[in-house]
C-alpha cells in the first residue's frame, strides 16, 4: 500500500470470524461508530459478477464454458475444476487477486479522504491468508463463538444441514489458529444485539504507538 494509506493517524482494523460468528453485524456496528468499512469478499466477488472486471480474463484463460450466459463466473464449473487442479486455482487466484487489492486500496484512499480514523477490512479469510493481511493491518479483531453455536446458526439462519456447515467450517482455519492470530477477541455467545454493540462500542479504536 501507499504511504498515504499507512497514515499515522489511521487504524487500520483487519475483522475476521468464522461462518456465524457475527463478523458482519459487528463490522456494522463499527461502521455506524463511524470507521470505514471495506467488505474484502464483497469485492471479490463483484470481480466476477456479470461483466465484472475478471470476467474477460478468466474467459481468455479457461474457456467460455466457465461463464454464465448472464456474463458472470460459473461458480459451480470452476468449483469443479480448482478442486480437480490446483494449478487452476492458482491461475484464477493470479487474476482475481490483484483486482481485489487495487479496488481495495482505491476504497481505502476514499475513506481517507471521506475523513475516517478507523479502517476496517472484512475479511473473512484473513488467518487463511497468512501474512498478505496481517502486514497490512495495525490489530486483527476476532469475532468468536464455539463451534456449535455457529452451527446452529448458520443452519437456522441459511437451512443448511448441519453435515453441510460443518463442512464449511472444517474448510476455513480452525479456531485455536483464529484466536493465536487475534489481537483483540469479541466472544459473541449472546442472543442480544446490544451486549454485542457495547462490546464493539468498547474497544480501543486508536492508532496504536509505533
């Protein structure tokens, strides 16, 4: 990233958790506190949305059969074949990847200049990701739950089978790695919405001394 957007005067926030923890209504709550919130899986995905702006590539590398005919990826198609090939998963990844961080750092530079303090990146793979996240941000903040609770969740929230959630947590590192990679931990164990804003609203969201 540029210098302007290692600012001194600005915390950069990396917000993970694992498939119903909460993240996303805690990466809320911080955005109505008033930090700029930069949805990382969001933008990956409008990459290769109809007419994103992977579409063309991916289409000149695998072929037009990994397209929808409404102009987006064919998620399930390549799915298929990034499971059956890793190198195929690492040519998609060459190509997703740095239209991901341009955009993301094209949006940091707004909230910048929009006037934010506090920056956070959702991104729900972040422990996954290894050190490309974490140089780049000042705290990790986890949001955790146990496991069973995010099953329930999720199956209540998504009418997933519980077979089926348990194997997206299974694909996405495990707790006791999220919790070693975290700075700062929200357990959010509670049914009620305001125990999790008073423990958002508490952190100490301040750029921290060099």
């Amino acid at each position: 990233m540029s210098e302007q957007l290692h600012s001194n005067h600005i915390l950069r926030l990396g917000l993970t958790g694992g498939i119903g923890s909460g993240k996303s209504t805690v990466a809320q709550f911080l955005s109505e506190a008033g930090a700029g919130v930069i949805d990382a899986d969001a933008i990956s995905r409008a990459t290769t949305a109809p007419q994103g702006s992977a579409i063309a590539a991916i289409q000149a590398n695998f072929g037009a059969q990994y397209i929808t005919s409404e102009g987006a990826l064919d998620r399930d198609a390549m799915r298929a074949l990034v499971f059956a090939d890793a190198s195929a998963k690492r040519q998609l990844e060459a190509i997703v990847h740095p239209l991901v961080a341009a955009e993301i750092q094209t949006q940091t530079a707004q909230a910048i200049r929009s006037g934010h303090r506090v920056i956070v990146f959702d991104v729900p793979l972040l422990v996954e990701s290894g050190k490309r996240w974490r140089s780049q941000v000042d705290r990790v903040l986890l949001v955790d739950c146990t496991v069973q609770l995010q099953i329930e969740r999720v199956m209540a929230r998504n009418g997933l089978s519980k077979a089926a959630v348990e194997q997206i947590i299974q694909a996405q590192a495990p707790r006791s790695a999220k919790l070693a990679a975290a700075d700062w931990v929200i357990y959010n164990e509670s049914k009620s919405f305001e125990d999790l804003r008073a423990k958002v609203l508490s952190l100490p969201l301040q750029k921290p001394h060099a």
